[in-house]
C-alpha cells in the first residue's frame, strides 16, 4: 500500500508541476525585443485596416476587431491624414490646419461616442465604478469615468478614418496631373461613403436595431466634416 501511494504522489506531483510551466512559458512577452513588439502591433494595426477597407456585417473579424482595440492605429492615420492637409494648406495656416484636423477627428469621435451612450445604446461608456460619478462645487460639473467600450468606439471610428486618408493622398496625386474640383469631389465622395459604410458595420454591432438610426446620423456627420477639410484643401 505504502509503495503505490508514493507512485501516485509522485504522479500527482508531476501532472501539478506539469500544469504550472505551460501557461508562464506561452504569456511571458516581457523579455522579447522592443523590434518584435513593434512587428507585432503593426501587424494588428494591418489587419485592422484590412478589416475597415473589406468591412463584412457577419464577418468574425469584426467581432474580434472590435474587442482588441486599441488607439496606436488610429493615432497614426490622424496624424498622417493631418500631416497631409497641412501641407498643401497655405504656409500661414499650414499649423491650423494640423492643429484643427486631430482635434476634430478626436473630439468628434468621443462626442459620437457619447451620443451613442446617450441614446441608450448598448455600449456601456461609463462603467459603474465607486463612486460614479465625482460632483465638482463649482458649477455642479460632473466628472464621468470612461470605460474600455469608450475607447473600442473610438478606436472603430479611428479606423474608419482610413478611407479618407486615401481619397487625400489620391488627391495630391492627382493635382500633379490635373487640378479639377470635380475629380477632386468624386474622389472625396468614394472616401465619404467608404468610411461611413465601414463605421456603419462596425457600429451596428455595438447599439440596438431600434437606435441604429439615431446613431448614424452623428457619424456621417462626422466624416461629412472631415471630408469637407479635405475637399477645401
């Protein structure tokens, strides 16, 4: 008795010592090198884009975009679509320009957003966390605290932006050959519909049918304004 008791403990011992190394070895990324960090992220950031320019209303790939956000990709197409408008802006608003290109795709994106939650939609922009909310003496201004669905949405519209920067570099392209409002409307228009319908695929997953409707208006609205930026420049 005593000879398989001490066999079935040494069993246990290496089936629990077996179980512990596996998940440390597969999770740890703290020693890998800074360049396979970078590689990895624009690979996210690639897929991602390819998810915005093919968007799909039953596609997986959109579920799981939307639940691995994040805010690298879209920080990178708001400044490079800034960079871009500010410098075929004329040299005394060249730093306008940039200035109101990222503030408005960011603030927009947070007012929509918001709006979304305020229509009671059914992503959550404020968690409840103790306490909710902080009342501020002066004025009764309320502090809200952001949860992750405010920055997955954010990230989504971020994203979306992505047909834009396309439609102005194709612009600036174009103007070597030949400068026309018309092309240039044309090419703004298909950037338009492209972001609105990608942002619409993505959006559509995180509200209610009943307020869907609702809920788009301010995002054309949104890239509307954008693409009025880029048609004046």
């Amino acid at each position: 008795m005593s000879e398989e008791k001490k066999a079935s403990d040494a069993a246990g011992v290496e089936l629990v010592s077996g179980s512990i190394s596996l998940p440390s070895a597969e999770e740890n990324t703290l020693d890998e090198p800074v360049s396979t960090t970078i590689l990895r992220d624009l690979r996210l950031v690639g897929g991602k884009l390819r998810v915005v320019l093919m968007p799909s209303n039953t596609s997986e790939e959109t579920l799981k975009a939307l639940r691995d956000w994040d805010l690298w990709g879209p920080l990178l197409l708001c400044l490079t679509l800034s960079i871009m408008l500010s410098v075929t802006a004329p040299a005394a608003q060249s730093a306008m320009v940039f200035t109101g290109v990222f503030v408005v795709i960011w603030v927009g994106a947070a007012i929509v957003t918001i709006n979304a939650q305020l229509l009671g939609s059914s992503m959550y922009v404020f968690r409840i966390i103790f306490p909710f909310f902080v009342i501020l003496v002066l004025r009764g201004m309320l502090i809200l605290l952001p949860s992750r669905s405010f920055f997955q949405s954010v990230c989504v519209l971020g994203y979306c932006v992505f047909p834009l920067n396309i439609a102005t570099l194709v612009c600036m392209l174009a103007k070597v050959v030949v400068s026309h409002i018309l092309l240039r409307m044309i090419i703004v228009s298909v950037g338009f519909l492209w972001s609105t319908r990608a942002s619409v695929v993505f959006m559509s997953k995180l509200v209610p049918p009943k307020r869907k409707a609702l809920t788009v208006y301010p995002v054309l609205l949104f890239y509307l304004f954008i693409s009025w930026m880029v048609l004046i420049q």
